[in-house]
C-alpha cells in the first residue's frame, strides 16, 4: 500500500481536484491518504473530510515540517510520497512512480 501525505494550509480552493484525482486512479485498499490541515482558517480539512478514505489531521498551528511530520507519523504504507494540495496527477502517475520505485534500477 502506498502513502500520501499532503501538507496543506488553507488549500480550500484546490485540494479537491488533488484528492479526487489520486482516488479516481487508485483501485480501492492500495492507497493510503492523509491530509494535514495545518492552521487553516478556510474549509480545507471539510473539503477533504468529503472524501471517502482520506484521513484528515487538523493542526492548529500552520508550518509545513510539522504538517509533514504529523501525517508520517499516521501514515501506514510504503512508500511514501508527498504531495502539495495543488499537485494533481494525471492518470497512471503514481502508479508508474510506484512501479519505479520497485524496480531494480
């Protein structure tokens, strides 16, 4: 299973396009997703609480290496890939970062 942290700060606007684009290419049980809301004051942690299988930590302090820090500690697979709440991948990317990373190269 693999990991997604994302560190977010009030990313009310574009975290749902990220999220919704990494569970549309991830059969069901092989992703891992966590979203860290670190001192948000807009709605960014109920945009992603919207999504079925994202787990949401709310920080009340804003700072990216906490925010990073925290959702590593909760994250359950390998391997791990972070990602800002504006990235959205296209189709078949983090599979085929996935599948690189297990390569023998």
């Amino acid at each position: 299973m693999t990991s997604v942290v994302i560190a977010a700060y009030n990313e009310e606007a574009v975290i749902g396009r990220c999220l919704d684009a990494l569970l549309a290419d991830a059969p069901r049980g092989t992703l891992d997703v966590t979203v860290v809301a670190n001192g948000c004051t807009d709605a960014t942690a109920a945009v992603a609480r919207e999504r079925a299988g994202v787990r949401v930590l709310d920080l009340p302090v804003a700072g990216k290496a906490a925010a990073l820090n925290a959702g590593d500690a909760v994250a359950v697979g390998f391997p791990r890939v972070y990602l800002d709440a504006d990235v959205v991948l296209s189709p078949g990317a983090l599979p085929a970062l996935v599948a690189a990373l297990d390569g023998p190269d």
